[in-house]
C-alpha cells in the first residue's frame, strides 16, 4: 500500500507541473487504474472534466465569420437580426444567439443610424430678409434684439418657448405657451 500512495503522490506533483497537459497526463492514468471514480478522485481532476469533449468546429466558424464580414461590410447598419436573416436567405441555416456571439467575439457591430431632421423649410417662394445687424456692434440698451423660438418635450405635452433677448442686456424675456 505504501507504494501505490507515493506512486499516486508522485504522479500529482507530475500533473501538477505539466498543467496545459494535465487532462492527457490524468486520463492515461485513469484508464489505466481502470476505475473513473478513484483515478479522478487521486489524480484531482472532476469527472466531468474527464468525460469532457468539445463541440466546437472552428472551421465551420470561420466560413460564417466570413459571410458575416462580407454582410457587415456591404450593410453597416445591419445589426444581428438582419445578418441572421440574410445568412438564412443565402443558404446558410444558423442561430441568431451564434451570429451575436460570433459578432461580440470579433469586434463587429453595426453603425447607428442618424436621422437627419430638417427643422426649417428654406425651399419656400417667400420673402427672405437680410441679417441687418450683422456687423453692427450695439452701442445703447434697446437697438438690437434677438428672438427664438424652442419646442420643449415634457412627460404629458409638447411646450413652446418664445426668448427675446436684448444685445445689450444679460436679461432675456421668455414666455411659455
């Protein structure tokens, strides 16, 4: 018995030292005591550790990462539901939590899209004025005045602000309507 426990102790120290390899090094090991249970229990690696397999196929990976880039880079603003449904459309049956995980892991996101809101309309047939106070420096209170107008979002409503201000004064007049 004596023998066996530093044959055991021996072969931890080993494990322990050649980590990357310690599955390898544990299941020779295991398969050759022939009992799961103990070899896992002495070696110090778990069963399911031991009766681990991986079901990743990077190959396969690697073609939808491409597909996925050739998407991403025709149509910027397409996020993973639309690369999932254009995959689909081309042939290629996948899962849209694979596309998002395939998409995080390689950096790839899609552009936010920016609407432009005209606020004014400038193409009308009305009378446009000149700016006559464009290089005039007001010299008393009262010459210059400045107006405004702002739409103000609340919870219930939309707000409209009119500001008048006076070039010369720091004080603004506004009104709620």
């Amino acid at each position: 018995m004596g023998k066996l426990t530093m044959e055991n102790n021996t072969l931890k120290e080993i494990i322990k030292l050649v980590e990357p390899q310690k599955k390898g090094a544990a299941n020779i090991y295991i398969e050759r005591l022939g009992d799961v249970k103990e070899g896992c229990k002495m070696t110090g690696v778990s069963r399911s550790k031991y009766y681990y397999k991986p079901k990743k196929d990077s190959h396969s990976d690697s073609i939808l990462l491409d597909k996925i880039k050739d998407i991403a880079t025709e149509y910027p603003y397409y996020g993973y539901r639309r690369i999932t449904a254009s995959l689909r459309r081309h042939g290629h049956p996948v899962n849209h939590k694979k596309v998002t995980r395939i998409m995080r892991g390689n950096g790839i996101c899609c552009s936010i899209r920016r609407c432009f809101r005209a606020t004014t309309n400038s193409n009308h047939d009305l009378a446009r004025y000149p700016n006559l106070a464009k290089n005039l420096v007001p010299a008393r209170l009262n010459q210059v005045w400045h107006a405004d107008i702002t739409y103000i979002r609340l919870a219930t409503s939309l707000v409209r602000l009119a500001t008048l201000f006076s070039a010369g004064r720091v004080k603004a007049m506004a009104r709620l309507a």
